[in-house]
C-alpha cells in the first residue's frame, strides 16, 4: 500500500527495506509516513544529493571533521569511530558555512548508506544500520555554548531525524564530561525515542560500555587507546593515521570574507519595523541545448547587522495557484554569521523570499544580501541572467 502511494517518486533502489525504514519511524501510521517521505525527497533534491559527490567539499571539512570507518560488526554493520573531543567547531564554522557544513554530513550519510547497502547484499539487512562510536575525552562543552555552534548541531539533528531515519543500529559515547548530560537533554528534545533508546553514553573513567560493544564488534577492529585491540603501522595506539583525526583548524583556512563575497553584487537594505522585504524570481519553463528541462537553483547570502531576523522562502506555482512553503519562516541569527543556503526550483513558478521583521515594534533591521537564480551545475559559483522581477517592502499581512 506504501509502495502505491508513493510510486510515482520511487526508483529501483527503493527496496521493500527501505520503505520500512518510513514506517517505523512513523510507528506504522501510513499517512506519516508518507509526509515523511515526501519531504525528504524534497530536501534531497535541495541537496541535489544525486550529485553530491560530483560536490567539492572544502578542505577544512575533507581533513579535519574528525571520523573514521573501522570495519564491520558481527552482522555487517559499518563501525564508525569519531573522536569527537578533537573537532574544533569554533574553527570549522569561521572556515565553511552552515550549509556547506551540513552538505558534507549529507555527503558522508549517503557514503555510509552506500556501504551499509553494499555490505547487506553479502550479510542481509540487518548490515543496513550504522555502529557509532564517540570519544569525549578532553572534550570542551564552552564553545557550544557559541550560538552558530549550537544552531549548526541542533539543525543538524533535526536534518538526521527527518531525512536519515533507522540508520542508527547503535552509537556508543564514552568518556562523556560532567556536563554533557545536560547538554544531550537539550538535543535529545530533537531527537526520536527510538534514535534515544540506540545511544549509550558513559561517563569517563567507565569501562560497562566495552562489554556491550565487543559483544558484536570485534576488539581487533577498534583502536587500543579506546580499549580493543588495534594499533596503525606507526604502532600507533590512536590509529590516528586510520582515521581523519580532527585538530584545531588554521587560520590560513578562515574564510575571507572579503573575498568570498567579491564575486557576488550585494544588496544593503534597511527593514523597517512591522515590514517586511520581498523579492519575487520567476522560473521560467526554460531548454536547455539537449531541449531539456533546464534546471536552476534559487541562492542566498545575507547577514544582518546587529540584530537576527525572520527568513522564509514561498513559491507559488503560476499554472494551478498552489502555494508552498519552500523554507518555513523562522528566526535566523545571521547577526553573528552569514546565512548561506541554496534551494531546487520548479519550471513555471514564482519563487518569494522573505526577510520577516513584521514583529518588531521597536526597530529597524540593516541587512546585507545577495539572492539570484544559479544553474543546477554551478550551484552557486557561477550566476544566470534571470532578472528579479520585483522587490517591495510590505506592511503586515
């Protein structure tokens, strides 16, 4: 019945797995999961995830977002280990933006799935889940306390449980700081109870989780300086060399933002109180020179000065009326980084971003912004000469 409804959005490699992996997060209730569903395909070709590996990853996040596949437990899983005491956040979020950020999860997601998917045809499908094994030794709790910090792990979750789910088989977090309880209690609100029920986490010092992990992983697969059995060709017992280890990023890889942005003809705009700025794109059913579809893609970069802002993206399609929500309105605080995004477009639909500041009665909000209409290949590099058709401050609707 789930394979019906969703049959006109379904390919081959949609298996019977995974369209059970929909209804379990949803607890078997159909109408939820195809929402679900539905919503993750839309976010996927947001992503253009089909192409994402076609993607260049910037270099802070290839060789210092800290993990490493280990092997396989004794049913085929992938086993990932990430020693997450050595990612510098703070570093990462001044050399790449949130979107590039949680591009690359994306990235790394689908390499793991590919894996898993791989391994099951040999062991069966119990290998299609995911072992994650964190290591918090020495791990500083302040710099989440950042807000960019804190909004890139949180959006992340969510964007896991919404697109990637049952993909946890069991993760294991170990030498857990005094504190990070209270930390995971904020995360854990994100986060399915089942997901909930898969994350072990002890403090340091605790040995309990050895005995539960190696009852399915083999000791020899995991490094010794976290207990098993393993050691690199260095003789490393870190096996640094096995795994991308993470470290404080330098500076040289801050991002210029100077020059980041010369390429781009930036608008500055004031957003009075209780107003809100519009700026309407027209996607046109445009060809390409294989008289094909020719996809773009609807940009943004913006940053407000002092102060954050709603943001929103709606499209309305010119031939039905229907209207959607392309990016729900939310509050952004793009007062301490810039928001940076990129959304898929639709042939013959009319595209409104808003900068939202209709709740403000005390004051104006200056803002700094560039949105355009990019082709699908560049993806952000490279801009069209799609025009924008208008740009209005409105009152309150």
């Amino acid at each position: 019945q789930f394979r019906q409804l969703m049959s006109a959005e379904l390919n081959a490699t949609h298996d019977d797995y995974y369209l059970l992996r929909w209804l379990r997060a949803r607890k078997w209730n159909l109408d939820a999961a195809e929402k679900m569903l539905r919503a993750c395909l839309k976010t996927r070709a947001m992503w253009n995830v089909d192409n994402i590996e076609k993607w260049e990853a910037p270099q802070a996040l290839r060789e210092y977002l800290p993990y490493g596949l280990m092997g396989y437990d004794n049913e085929g899983s992938p086993v990932i280990a990430c020693p997450f005491a050595n990612f510098d956040i703070w570093g990462m979020m001044h050399c790449v933006t949130r979107f590039e950020f949680q591009k690359y999860l994306v990235l790394l997601l689908e390499r793991f799935m590919t894996n898993a998917y791989q391994q099951s045809l040999v062991h069966g499908w119990k290998a299609r889940q995911l072992v994650v094994f964190f290591d918090c030794e020495g791990l500083n709790l302040k710099q989440y306390a950042w807000r960019p910090a804190a909004e890139v792990v949180i959006s992340s979750v969510k964007q896991y449980e919404a697109n990637f789910p049952e993909l946890l088989k069991m993760c294991y977090i170990i030498n857990a700081p005094k504190l990070f309880s209270v930390a995971f209690n904020i995360v854990k609100k994100f986060l399915d109870e089942n997901t909930t029920s898969k994350i072990h986490i002890y403090k340091s010092g605790a040995d309990k989780w050895k005995q539960q992990l190696f009852s399915h992983v083999d000791p020899k697969i995991i490094p010794k300086s976290w207990g098993g059995e393993l050691v690199d060709k260095l003789g490393d017992p870190q096996c640094k060399s096995l795994m991308i280890w993470g470290g404080k990023l330098p500076e040289e890889l801050y991002i210029d933002q100077s020059n980041q942005q010369s390429d781009k003809d930036f608008t500055e705009a004031q957003v009075p109180k209780g107003d809100k700025l519009k700026l309407h794109f027209k996607v046109k059913g445009q060809l390409d020179n294989e008289q094909q579809p020719q996809q773009q893609m609807l940009s943004w970069n913006f940053r407000t000065f002092d102060y954050d802002i709603k943001f929103g993206i709606y499209s309305v399609d010119e031939k039905t009326g229907e209207k959607r929500s392309e990016v729900p309105l939310g509050t952004v605080y793009s007062n301490e980084m810039d928001e940076v995004g990129v959304i898929s477009t639709r042939p013959n639909t009319t595209y409104t971003v808003v900068f939202d500041n209709s709740a403000s009665y005390l004051r104006s909000k200056k803002l700094r912004y560039w949105v355009d209409l990019i082709s699908e290949e560049e993806e952000g590099i490279s801009e069209l000469t799609a025009q924008m058709d208008s740009t209005q401050l409105v009152g309150k609707q």
